[in-house]
C-alpha cells in the first residue's frame, strides 16, 4: 500500500516463485530516518539497521529527519522519565515502571544500557537544529549516535544550547559556530520542514525507515527485515537500468 508515495507496510515481499535476487550494490541504497533523541525505540531500531547494513554488504547512504514525539515538553521537566511517561500515557507509576523495564530490556539485548534513573527529560527541538548543522558539515551520523548515547547512556541533557555544544565540539563541530545556530535557530525551519514532510508521508510515530524514497519500514523490525528490505531495493534498483 503506497501513502504519500511511500509504502508504509512493515516490508515488501519478494517476488513469489523468485529464486534469488540479482543486487545492484554498484548504487547506494537511500534511507532516510525519521527519529527522536528522546524516543527509546529510535536507538533500540537503529542498532538494528546497522547489523542489517553489515550483512546487506552494500553500500547505504543514510539520512537522518527531525520528529518531535513531545514537542511541548519543557526543556527542564520537572520530574524524572517514570513521571513523565506516566503523566503523558494516562498510566499508572507501576504500569509506567513496567514499560521502561521491557525498553530496558530489549536495549540490553541489542548491546545498549539505558540508565533510566539519570535521564533528563527534555525538549529536543534544539537537539534537531544541531543535526541540520552537522548535516551540513558532513557529520549528522557521528552526532546522531553521540546525542542518543548521552541521553539513554549517560544521563547528559540534550536541551540546553550550553550542553549540546559541549556534545558537537566532541564529533568535531565547531563549538562557537554551534552555540550561534542554536541561539539564532537557523535551523528551525528544516526542523518544521522534516516535520510536515513526515505529516505528508503518514509518519504518527518513530523511527520510521523510508527505503529508496519508496518503501516505508515502521518501528524497530528485526535485524532481518532491514536486511531483506534492503535487498529487495537493490535488487529493484538494478532492474531498473538494466
């Protein structure tokens, strides 16, 4: 089913009675990510796609896209993340305690040790600027994994201008270049833009993978879907100009 020109199936199937795929690993294959720092699924999904990517052995060009999961959260909630889920799903403490312990888990299995106890519950919309002025400089990957690893891992803020240009200074950005995008938001309206194309695409919740501008993959799917969606596209790919 295509929406917005993407298909927002978990995955495409291959071609029944199709033997084997012929792939073009001579073309990247695109994927654009549409995630939140503060989302626990986005970090859990992309440690998933990496081990895809490895096995695929193809060459993947990826780029990331701002959402924001809570925009009206203020950049120093009052509270710790047990409160916060709990307030904003209408849960229970306990019913909240026993989703963060399921997160936790299934993070712990993928190699990541989400430290609950030291998040900062935040705003990310300046935590999305700075991934538009690392993109811009060629290092949107670096500090992407470097926001996600303070956040869950570290127990750092991610909402502050002050602390998330200690964070770019430490992929290689420019801390006084980064301080000044973040004040004056020059990047905001990229920000918005990612957004509304989200809004147009269907996206409601994230991480969301659009694979070659066509085929859309929604949540954290297994290690093999990413894979066996990355070739079936590059195997479409090659089709297409042979």
């Amino acid at each position: 089913m295509r929406v917005a020109g993407v298909n927002r199936g978990r995955r495409r199937e291959c071609r029944a009675g199709r033997p084997a795929l012929t792939l073009d690993v001579s073309n990247p294959v695109k994927v654009d990510i549409w995630s939140d720092i503060q989302c626990p699924w986005c970090y859990i999904g992309k440690r998933k796609f990496e081990a895809a990517v490895a096995a695929f052995g193809g060459e993947v060009e990826v780029e990331y896209h701002s959402f924001e999961l809570a925009p009206d959260t203020p950049v120093d909630f009052d509270g710790t993340p047990l409160d916060y889920l709990s307030q904003r799903k209408g849960i229970s403490r306990s019913q909240a305690q026993t989703m963060i312990d399921r997160v936790v888990g299934i993070a712990a299995a993928v190699g990541l040790d989400y430290d609950y106890d030291a998040i900062h519950q935040t705003n990310t919309v300046l935590a999305h600027e700075l991934l538009h002025l690392a993109k811009a400089h060629g290092l949107q990957e670096r500090l992407k994994e470097r926001l996600l690893a303070a956040y869950f891992l570290e127990g750092r803020h991610v909402g502050r201008v002050a602390d998330l240009a200690d964070l770019a200074a430490e992929v290689g950005l420019d801390r006084t270049e980064a301080e000044a995008a973040l004040t004056d938001h020059r990047y905001l309206g990229d920000v918005k833009a990612d957004v509304a194309q989200a809004a147009a695409y269907g996206i409601a919740g994230v991480p969301f993978f659009v694979f070659d501008g066509r085929y859309g993959v929604s949540g954290a799917q297994e290690t093999d879907t990413f894979r066996q969606v990355l070739e079936q596209v590059a195997a479409e790919s090659g089709e297409r100009v042979s």
